[in-house]
C-alpha cells in the first residue's frame, strides 16, 4: 500500500508549467506521455515502508518537503568541474547544471558518422529525431512513483544515439552537477541511449554536488542495446553529504546483446539505485556491478531486477558494500526466469564488510525460476575484517590501522578493477583511500 501524495504545488506548478498550449518542446505524443504519468504519479504517491519493495527505506525526508524545480545556486567554475573530469579524451562531455545544459561547460569532439550525442531537450525537437520511438518505453512508471514523477516533469538530460554497425570507441561523459542553492531544489535528469544494431559505445554519468545543502536527484536512465550491441555503462555517485537521490537505470536487450552497467555510490545521504533489465532476446548478456563505501548516517538502498524473458542469456550481479560509523547498506535482487528462458545462466552475489559496531547491512536475494533447463545461483555475506587475517598483517610488521586498510581494499578491489578507463578506476580508487583515512581511528598508528 502506497502513501496518497502529499503536497504537491510545487510539482503541480511545474507540470503545468510543461503542458501548456504553445510550449516550446511540447509535442503532442510527450504532452501526453507527462500527463499520463503525473496522474500515476498522484495515484501512487510516495512509497513507504508498507511497500514491499521499499520496506527497508524511508523516503519521507523526501515526500514531506517541497522540493523547488529550476532553482539555481552559483554556477560551478571550469575548474570545480574539473576534479570529476575524465583524462582521456572523450568522444563527448556533456555538462548539465541542476538539470539543465551548459552549453559553457561542455564539448563535443568531431563525433563519426552515425553517432549522435546532445541534449535530450534539442533532441525532442529536431525533426527526424527517434526520441519518440524510445522515450519511455521501458522505463515504465505504472508501479514506480518515481520514475513517474521524473517523467512527468522530464524536460532535459542527454541523448546518445549509435547507429547500426558503429563503434566509437572514446567514453561519452556525462556530469550532472547540484549548486545546491538555499532554497530546497531539485533536478530531474533524464537520459536516454539507444545502441543499434552491432554497436559499442562505453558512457559515465557522474553525479555530484556540493556539501552542506539539502538537495534532491531524481534521474532515469532508458538504455537499449539492439541485436549484437556492446555497451559499458558506469553511474558514479559523488553528491554532497546532505542530498537526496533517486535513480533509475532501466536496460532493455535484444538478441546478443552484451551490457555492463557499473554503480559506485559514495556520495549522498539518502540513496536508492533502482537498476533493471530484459534480456528480451537469445544470447543475450549482462553485468551488473557494484560497490557502495558508506560512512556517518548514509542510507544506500541497491534494488536490481533483471528478467530473463528468452532462452540462453547470462546475467551476473556483483555488489559489494563497506560500512562504517552508523551508516545502513540495502540490497534486493531479484531474478527472474521466465517460462521459455531454457539455458538460463544467472548469478548473483552481494557482500558486505562492516568496519563499525553500529553499521547494519540488510541482503535480500530473491530467485523465481518459471523453467527447469536452468543454472541459478545467489549468495549473501555480512560480516567483519577477518581477525586473522588482520593478526598476519600485523604479525608482518603492518600498524592495525594500515592492515585493516589493506583488507578493505582488497575486498573493494574485484568491483574496482572492473573498471575499463583508467583515470576513471583511478578516481575511484582514490575515493576510496580518502574514505579508509577518514575512517582512521583517534589514537590509532598511522
């Protein structure tokens, strides 16, 4: 049973705001897809901890407040930006600020042919577009209040289009940056990126924003791999210690298809990754991938779903958490084997280390098989630094506090190293020695 929505003038003002007569960008068939969800968004309601699915999160920090949209705060400078920047050089870098473009801060190199990245916004209204064809298609909002909302109120984010045959072989970045100004703002990004058939393209969103102010995300990501496309997806989550985050990343895959999807979340206070996919055809492969390093009050909430609808796919989920003060980890996956998936191969696997006597892990992995021709695993670990382990280390001439380093990262490092571009896994390894010396305990050697 769902929460009836609470007030909702801001939201009802900005939806109006979209769907009225002569708005610019508001073609027929999206007026119609806002409408359609915002009346789902008002039957549903913000979910509580009634909700099966959100039984272990409680988003009334975010339900109760009225959060404003378009609300800007200073705008970052290059170089603020640059500390999330990739070295490599990028096929595209699309920077959006509180939700919205910055022609200023991004940069488009000269793309190959067949390769389109822009703004999802430019993109509705250029004719010829496909946004139409995709948009909300496999992001359904019937039974998810806030992938409703977000495509109620969608207006921009980016659009990447790779057309049959194609590889582009640089990374498309995307940075979505919250000034965080001092009334209570939120943005709703929304993206969209289609593979045709026999592609590859490797894209990064990366979430930040700054410390000290209460924010709120709500973002939805629609990724279709068509037959025989390769994608690598990574979502970097860096926002400031106070915001509120919600997002959505659905993946719909056709005849062998290979996606590998990656979610690292260390920013936030409140954070729920929601992160799905068909594999609506033979042959098809995936990769979920993830690691969430929590520290004082953090609440991270991983919900994975992944649907094998047809014979011979392979899906695997590795996520993996490091907890520490008082901070609470959640994962729910879920698998499910539909009637015909004969030859399914699926795995899944959560783990989670806790470096403090008050951090609480929460595991819930689920099967449901519908055939008999299959291999499915799961598997969910909850527990300390090995003492043993550590007494070695120590035994060898480590400090404790370095050899309980040293073990942290170890655990980490399989969710690390998956990481394909560089400079990127090394951002995220040094996210995460920054985290292990912030963690140091008083008194402690160094």
């Amino acid at each position: 049973m769902l929460a009836t929505t609470q007030e909702t003038n801001a939201y009802d003002t900005h939806h109006n705001a979209l769907t009225g007569d002569g708005v610019r960008g508001n073609p027929d068939w999206l007026c119609s897809i806002r409408k359609a969800a915002f009346a789902r968004f008002n039957e549903l309601g913000f979910p509580t901890t009634r909700h099966e699915e959100w039984q272990y999160t409680n988003v009334a920090p975010i339900a109760r407040e009225q959060f404003r949209i378009g609300v800007a705060g200073i705008v970052p400078t290059a170089d603020e930006l640059s500390t999330f920047s990739l070295e490599e050089d990028c096929a595209a870098r699309l920077v959006f600020i509180d939700g919205r473009f910055s022609t200023v801060h991004s940069a488009v190199a000269s793309l190959p042919d067949g390769v389109t990245v822009c703004s999802l916004a430019e993109a509705i209204v250029t004719d010829g577009s496909p946004v139409a064809s995709f948009l909300a298609k496999h992001a359904t909002y019937e039974d998810q209040a806030f992938t409703a909302l977000n495509t109620a109120l969608l207006e921009d984010g980016a659009f990447v289009h790779v057309r049959k045959g194609t590889v582009l072989e640089r990374p498309i970045h995307l940075l979505y940056w919250s000034t965080a100004p001092e009334e209570l703002a939120a943005s709703l990004p929304r993206n969209l990126i289609v593979a045709e058939e026999s592609s590859q393209l490797t894209v990064v969103e990366t979430y930040a924003g700054a410390n000290g102010s209460s924010y709120f995300t709500n973002t939805v990501t629609e990724l279709i791999a068509q037959d025989n496309a390769v994608v690598d997806h990574y979502k970097i989550n860096r926002e400031g210690d106070r915001a509120q985050h919600i997002g959505h990343l659905q993946v719909h895959q056709t005849r062998d298809s290979n996606v590998t999807a990656h979610a690292m979340t260390f920013g936030g206070s409140l954070v729920r990754n929601d992160i799905g996919t068909v594999l609506d055809g033979e042959g098809g492969e995936c990769t979920f991938n993830g690691l969430y390093m929590l520290k004082g009050s953090q609440h991270v909430d991983n919900h994975l779903l992944v649907d094998h609808a047809k014979p011979r796919c392979d899906s695997r989920e590795i996520f993996k958490g490091i907890l520490d003060d008082s901070s609470r980890g959640v994962f729910t996956g879920r698998i499910i084997v539909r009637k015909d998936a004969q030859k399914t191969d699926g795995k899944q696997t959560n783990q989670n280390l806790l470096l403090s006597d008050d951090a609480k892990a929460d595991s819930k992995p689920q099967l449901e098989i519908f055939a008999d021709d299959v291999k499915c695993t799961h598997g969910a670990t909850i527990g300390q630094v090995d003492s043993d382990a550590m007494f070695y280390l120590q035994s060898r001439g480590l400090c404790k506090e370095a050899a309980r380093n040293l073990l942290v990262y170890a655990f980490a490092s399989d969710c690390v190293s998956r990481v394909r571009i560089d400079s990127l896994r090394s951002q995220i390894e040094t996210l995460l020695f920054d985290r292990l010396l912030e963690g140091q305990r008083p008194g402690e050697a160094t």
